[in-house]
C-alpha cells in the first residue's frame, strides 16, 4: 500500500506543476522561481495530509476484513486536555478540551455478563497512527479475551493538518491516553477497572511508561516493548531532520540544547523517581536501529538507582528484526510475545489465557 501511495504522490505532484507552472508563464512579468517552489510546497503538505487520510481510510477497512470474524469494531470520539499551543487562546472555544478518535475492539464471544480486562494499545511514531500493521497483535489479545482501546492522540496522521501540528510528544498526548483508558470504563460497564493494563512498542512504550508514572493508580500491570525512553539521547543520535520534528514552532520550540529541562519532563528515564510499581515487563534489543539499546539501558538503571522494584526487563541479543522483533510472525518473535501475553494474563487474567 505504501508504493500505491507514493505512486500517487509523485502523479498529484506532477499535475500541480503542469497546472501552476504554464498558468505563471503566461503572465506578463517572468515567473519567479521562489513563488513557483512556495506554491508547489503549499499544494505538497495539503496532498502529504490528504493521503495520510486516504492511508488511514485504507486501515479501516483492512480492520474490518481481518478482524471482523472475532471482533466488535468501533471508532469513538472522545475528548483530552486543551491544546498546548493556542494560536488565538482569546478565540470563542480556543480552550475546549482537545477532540480525537480512539479504535475499539471487543471480542465478539465475550462474556459480558461479568467484569472483564481492558488493553490500552497506544501506537508507536512520531507522527503515525494506528494502523492494520497491529492485526497479528490484536487478533493475539483478542482470542485471549482482551478489550482493546487505541487512542489516535494529538500528532497522529490521518486527520489533517491540526491534528499532525497538536502534537505534543510526552507531554499532553499522554493525558490523551490516559483519557482513553477513561472513556472505556466509563462507557462500557462490564470493564474491571482493577485490570487494566497497558501495552506499547517504540513511542507507544514511552506512553505506557509515562501513563504508569503519571496515573499508576490506575493501571494494573505495563508492557514497554523498545521504549523511547531519553530524549536527550535521542536527540544526539539521530539526525538534524528527526531533530527538526520536535523545535518546530508548533511543537516544543527548541531544541534539546536550548532547553534541555523541557526534553528531560518528557523522557521516562528522567522521571523514574514516579514509578511507584505497577508490574512493568521491558523489552529491547541490541540490533535497533531506531529506538538504539543505550535509551533502554539508561531507563534500567536510572529505575535502579533510585531502587524501584516491581519491573521486570530482557534486553535480547540481535534477534532479527531489530525495531520490531518480537512483532512479527516468524517462531522466534511468537515466542518472545507469548512470554508478553503471560506476563500481562498474570494480573489481568483474561478468559483464554495463551
């Protein structure tokens, strides 16, 4: 699907420079270059949203075919924290609560008539969104007996330009998540709010380690698998362009260097002193060329030395895959997950345990 739609990008983008480039020549001054390229960026970002959207429609559907046999499928509206960035907060409505969608999934032979456990599933990216790449996942959670909610916070794609630019990384897109988890017990009622746990891969780990952090309470047991975990390390490993995701204006604003206090309030590993121990299990792997093994390690120890107990962790050795290792669909990644799934069943004791 990714190739259909770069395929599609490069066609729209050609016919945006057939359509303005001869409109311009025909005007009596020469064409300037800079308005040529300022106008052919414009139609670009509209197009890189609108087929974010069509990516996202495409999604739905591919939930609906592969999951529709085992689950209930909906797409809720709920609501989290105001903006951060206000571009007129005097503006009729400019502080209303922040509005996204969140999928849900409900295994259709559910036992309803008594209280069940709850999966919050946030997903991964910087921007990204939820997408049917998560099928092997919840056709796993859902045979066990799992309900699952995943929130689309604030800067996931697919929504347009003012959900991609709300984006707040560790900062309120977190509390969107936790309004999620919310939302589920408040509207279904044969939810456990005494099982609830939380489960999460890449920027989906830090979600699920900030929310056990900020709302322990209210979580029974955290899987952080390959967890972005310091930003200020990040930050000096990757490169100018993943740097320039973060100090735009509309995001953060700065960079590490100019305000490293701001990235420290949104790294896991600076905040470890929250975690009052709610059973977390941690993986990573040494291969990772995204989220690189030093992040993780950093967050085990800074959880050591201020001696927290209650997680657990394994650092694998170069299991193919890297990134993504232990979600995929060879032997070895199934029988890295089922030690998830037992791990997790051990305190929400779903149904069908695997």
């Amino acid at each position: 699907m990714n190739h259909i739609i770069h395929f599609f990008r490069l066609l729209i983008a050609v016919a945006v420079m057939i359509c303005v480039i001869p409109t311009m020549a025909q005007e009596k001054t020469p064409p300037n270059l800079n308005d040529i390229k300022s106008q052919l960026e414009k139609q670009n970002e509209y197009l890189h949203h609108k087929l974010d959207q069509i990516s996202r429609q495409v999604d739905d559907l591919m939930f609906f075919h592969s999951l529709g046999d085992i689950s209930e499928i909906d797409l809720a509206s709920i609501t989290g924290p105001p903006l951060k960035h206000q571009p007129n907060p005097t503006a009729q409505g400019a502080n209303n609560p922040w509005r996204f969608r969140a999928y849900v999934f409900i295994p259709k032979n559910l036992n309803k008539s008594k209280k069940q456990p709850l999966v919050v599933l946030p997903h991964g990216g910087v921007h990204s969104n939820f997408s049917s790449g998560f099928t092997n996942i919840l056709r796993e959670l859902l045979t066990q007996g799992y309900t699952i909610v995943a929130p689309e916070y604030r800067g996931s794609t697919g929504y347009g330009r003012g959900t991609y630019e709300a984006i707040d990384y560790g900062g309120l897109e977190i509390e969107d998540t936790y309004a999620a988890r919310n939302y589920m017990l408040e509207r279904y009622n044969f939810l456990d709010p005494k099982r609830v746990g939380i489960v999460g891969w890449s920027h989906g780990g830090l979600h699920a380690l900030m929310n056990i952090f900020e709302h322990g309470n209210d979580y029974t047991v955290a899987y952080a698998g390959v967890p972005v975990s310091d930003l200020i390390a990040r930050m000096g490993y990757k490169t100018q362009r993943y740097r320039d995701l973060y100090s735009v204006d509309y995001h953060i604003g700065k960079s590490a260097y100019e305000d490293v206090e701001e990235y420290k309030k949104r790294s896991p590993s600076w905040n470890t002193e929250k975690y009052d121990g709610t059973p977390l299990l941690i993986h990573t792997n040494t291969n990772d060329a995204d989220v690189n093994v030093l992040e993780v390690e950093r967050l085990i120890q800074a959880l050591e030395a201020n001696g927290k107990k209650g997680f657990e962790y394994e650092i694998f050795k170069d299991i193919p895959g890297g990134h993504s290792f232990d979600r995929m669909d060879f032997g070895q990644a199934r029988e890295i997950r089922l030690k998830i799934w037992k791990f997790l069943a051990k305190y929400l004791k779903p149904d069908s345990p695997m």
